[in-house]
C-alpha cells in the first residue's frame, strides 16, 4: 500500500449522508482521498499508475453510487481501465497530455462528451449520443482527462437539487 503523500489531510473512511439517513461509513483506497495536485503528482511520478487510480475511483464508485445516484451515465470498467492502460504507456514513453493525465472525470450531465449520451435530465433528450466534446469537455480531455460517464443533474440545470425525471433523485 502507498504511503500518503505528506499534504494530504483526508480521512481514510468517509461516512455518506442525506437529509434522510445516515450510509455506512465506505473504506476508501487512499486514492480517491489525494486532491488534484497530489493526484497528479503522484501518477507523473510514476509512484501510482493510472490503472491502479482508475480503478480505485470505480470501486469506490460502485461503493457510492446506490446510495447517492450520482453517476448516471458510466462507461463500462473493461473499456475504462483500457484507456487507464494506454495512459500509462504513454507516461512510460516520457509524453504527458497535461496536469489531469489519467484523471477519471464524471462531467454534469448538461455539457457533450463524445461517445456519452447528454440528457441534461429531461426526457425531451434522451437517446442521442454526443459526437464531440463541448469546450469544457475538449480541454478536459486535451489536459489528459479520462471521461467514465456523468453525473446527475436537475432538469436542464434548473434547479438546486438534483433531481429529474429521467434519473432521479
């Protein structure tokens, strides 16, 4: 196990809550407890690989998600931790594609990401699949973003909660 780099002040276990009910407390890996700077660091050191923090997002993902509802649209873990594969060969061959190179990133259901869909919570656009990346998502990935879906929203971002009658609460 890697020991935790010396900025980091998080907790091993965080408790998941809502306003109706307390979760049980999820171990995390202390992976998904390293802010971005770490994160970055540590995988542009080559101390943590970008499969080793994808997977660690998913499981925790997959720990999380019924509870909260707040991934909506993810990829599948197969073609995910591919291109947490084909990440690492490339820090191996000495090319960095930024600050966020092997980041897993959920985006709000209201921007396009090729290849996801974008309902931006109504049923009025469900279906189609986005062909490009919006501005934000295209810089994401520029800086080495790794998208595995996204993540719930109010519908077409109007409101506070996020609720909709395509996904839910």
């Amino acid at each position: 196990m890697l020991e935790p780099p010396p900025t980091t002040s998080s907790p091993l276990m965080t408790p998941l809550s809502d306003s109706n009910r307390a979760a049980p407390a999820l171990a995390l890996t202390e992976i998904v407890t390293w802010d971005a700077t770490t994160l970055s660091r540590q995988l542009h050191d080559r101390a943590v690989s970008c499969r080793e923090v994808m997977s660690a997002y998913l499981d925790h993902i997959d720990a999380a998600n019924p509870l909260v509802n707040a991934i909506v649209s993810r990829r599948e873990r197969a073609a995910l931790l591919a291109e947490a594969d084909a990440a690492d060969r490339e820090l191996s061959a000495g090319r960095s594609r930024g600050w966020m190179h092997g980041f897993p990133q959920a985006i709000k259901d209201l921007s396009d990401a090729r290849g996801l869909p974008t309902t931006q919570g109504s049923p009025l656009l469900v279906g189609p699949i986005a062909v490009e990346d919006s501005l934000m998502a295209a810089r994401m990935r520029a800086a080495g973003a790794l998208f595995i879906g996204k993540t719930n929203t109010p519908e077409f971002g109007l409101g506070s909660q996020s609720s909709n009658p395509v996904f839910g609460a």
